[in-house]
C-alpha cells in the first residue's frame, strides 16, 4: 500500500508544482482568498470528490471515504499569502504587487491536492474516511481554523495531522515534537499621552519620546525578571511611531509589539505584567498610558501519543533524509485550535533552498521536493492511523 502510494506521489510532482508555482504567482491575502478557494475547488470539482465550499469563509473541505469502515483522519493545508512585496528573481515570482506566498503556504496547498488525489485513486483498497481541510487566513488574527471549527470541519475526525515546510531546515528531514510546539501570539498597543512643546524648552512639557524610552527598556525586563528562567517568553516591541518637527518634543507615541509564550499562566503573567509596567511608568512621569492587549492564537500543544506515532511513521519511509526531535519555535499558528478539539500533532518538514531566507522575507522561497516528503510522511501517517 505505501509503495503504491510513494509512486502515484512521485509521478505527481510536476503537477505538484505546477500547482504551487500557479499560486506563488496568484496570491491573496486572508480574508480575502476568494480565487484561491476557487481554484481549490474546481480541482476536488473535476476528481469527483465531495467538497464543501465557504466553510467558515473561505474554506473548502474535501473528504475520500475507503471502501471499508475505518477511523476518520483530517489533514490540513493553509491558502493564504502576505503583503509583502516579492523581491525574487525567478519566473514564478508574484504577480500581484505588494502580496506573495513568503510563509510556503502555496507548497502546503498543493502537498495537499496531490496527496488527495492519490488517496482518492487508492479508496477502493483504503479503510476510513480521509478530510482534507484547506483553511484560509492562517496569517491573520483571528485566523480561519475557529471559524471553519465552529463551522464543522472536525465533525466526526479521529485526528488530525498537519506540516509546514521550513526554509531553514534541511530538506527531506522531518522534525516532530511532543508537547509545546508553537508558541501563543498575543500582540499589544501603548498609547503614551504627554505633552508637547518647543524643543528649545523641555521643562515645559512631558516628552512622549523620553517616556516611552523608558517604557521600552522597562518593557525589556519582565522576562528577564518575571518569567522562570527555565521556561521560555519573548516580548519584542516591533513599532515605536512619534513623528513630529525636528524641533518639536512629541506629546504623543504608541508603541506596538508582540509576546510569545508557551503556557497559559505565563500568557497571563506577561499581559498581567504589561499593564503595570506601564502603569508605574505613567506615574514616574506624571502622563497618561493606555494599553490594548490582544490575545491572538493559544499555543500548539502536540499530542504525545500521536506524535510518537507520527515519529514511527516517518522512520518507515526509506527516501526520507532523516527524523529529528525539534526545539519549539516562538511563531505562532493557528493549527492550535484544531489541536484543542481533537488529538493530533503538527511537524515540519525541511524545505531549504540553495538560497534560503527566513519565512516572513520578500525573498522566501522553498526546495519543492520537500512537498513530496511531506505528502508522503502525510499519506502514510493517514493510511497507518487505520490500524
């Protein structure tokens, strides 16, 4: 069954590229991935295969049923791309200005038709239901997984396996982890209210730009100082915008950032923190501090059972390069909720170019032959679960 499987993989890599390559060229952003979804659909459409369309937004969720009773397994792809200028120099570059696939999003959605389709050719011969859920708005809060949750993409699964290609590990290595695997992305504002003035005359006025320096730097000790030195938090403030004359002391900057954390209680501890950082800086200056704190997705808790298990299965692929034990990442993924309604785990595949750039960089790209390792190691986990 797996030989089978590896071979229709195989003789399906040019189209698995082809596909991605359509859509690194075709990208949109979340919310707003209407053509993707399309394209998504017309393919399930001329297989044959039952879909749903609009689920949650823009969702499509396609399901295969085996000729025989089985457990259900779902398996999911994200659409969506960034607004990011692509800066690469290869034909497939995006069309589209200021938006590209700079997070490898396209390579998952095509791993994933492909691997349908070969499943789809196996049911005869396969036992259980197989659910492929492609979610759009992976890179948005509040995302598109607890949308399409609410809307029923996990009705009746067993379990649920994802990957995300990574363009800084090795390709063909798969890497798993138990436990904590992604971290909680929370975002936060602080808004600074001083009060301006000349610049030739400081000691009449609240400088914001002062305040909020300081604001940064004591920002900088809550996870030096506050979190278990044993456990893991990231507090980074991304913007700090006070634009005024050169010679004219800001009564006003807002900061904005991002916390990462693996636990609930230190999620609670860092915004908890926050608040009175920036309450005591306020009263140091005499000025006023406001502070919006947005919880974003909770954290990817892989389950360990199901992790070992997923562990099992890709040292049982023979073309595969290696399977490695991963350290948790501190980006965040809303794979997380999927994880929180039924058991699963969620790994990476190695996908490093020649020319690698971190996800995220206008110059992302990816080795596409990991797309196969990843449907395979995918595929297999799936067929396996049956027994």
């Amino acid at each position: 069954m797996k030989d089978r499987l590896f071979k229709k993989l195989e003789q399906s890599y040019d189209d698995m590229v082809e596909i991605r390559r359509y859509l690194h060229m075709n990208p949109e952003v979340s919310f707003k991935e209407e053509k993707t979804a399309a394209y998504i659909a017309d393919f399930y459409k001329q297989l044959g295969i039952d879909i749903r369309t609009g689920v949650g937004g823009n969702g499509v969720v396609a399901r295969v049923k085996g000729s025989k009773p089985g457990k259900t397994v779902a398996m999911r792809a994200d659409f969506d791309a960034l607004p990011i200028q692509d800066q690469k120099d290869t034909p497939y570059a995006s069309k589209v200005p200021g938006v590209m696939h700079a997070c490898g999003h396209d390579g998952h959605t095509a791993t994933l038709l492909q691997l349908a389709k070969a499943l789809n050719e196996m049911r005869e011969d396969l036992a259980g239901e197989y659910v492929f859920i492609h979610q759009h708005a992976e890179e948005m809060a509040p995302g598109g997984a607890i949308a399409m949750i609410e809307d029923g993409c996990l009705d009746g699964v067993d379990v649920i396996f994802g990957t995300h290609l990574w363009s800084l590990y090795d390709t063909g290595v798969i890497y798993y982890a138990a436990g904590p695997v992604m971290a909680a992305a929370d975002r936060f504002s602080i808004k600074i209210q001083g009060a301006g003035g000349h610049g030739a005359s400081p000691q009449q006025t609240k400088d914001a730009v002062v305040i909020g320096s300081q604001l940064v730097m004591n920002l900088q000790q809550i996870v030096s100082r506050r979190v278990d030195p044993i456990e893991s938090a990231v507090l980074s403030v991304g913007s700090f915008v006070a634009d005024n004359a050169f010679n004219v002391i800001a009564d006003q900057a807002v900061l904005g950032g991002t916390v990462r954390t693996f636990t609930p209680e230190n999620r609670d501890l860092m915004e908890r923190e926050i608040k009175r950082v920036a309450e005591g800086t306020a009263i140091t200056n005499d000025c006023q501090i406001e502070v919006e704190y947005f919880r974003g997705y909770p954290a990817v808790i892989n389950h360990e059972k199901e992790t070992e298990f997923l562990k099992t299965v890709a040292e049982s692929i023979p073309d595969l390069k290696g399977v490695e034990e991963m350290q948790p990442q501190m980006g965040g993924e809303d794979f997380a909720y999927y994880l929180e309604k039924v058991p699963g785990t969620f790994f990476f595949t190695g996908a490093k170019p020649t020319d690698a750039f971190p996800h995220h960089h206008p110059r992302f790209d990816i080795d596409e032959k990991a797309m196969i390792a990843a449907a395979k190691t995918l595929g297999v986990a799936a067929i396996e679960y049956q027994k």
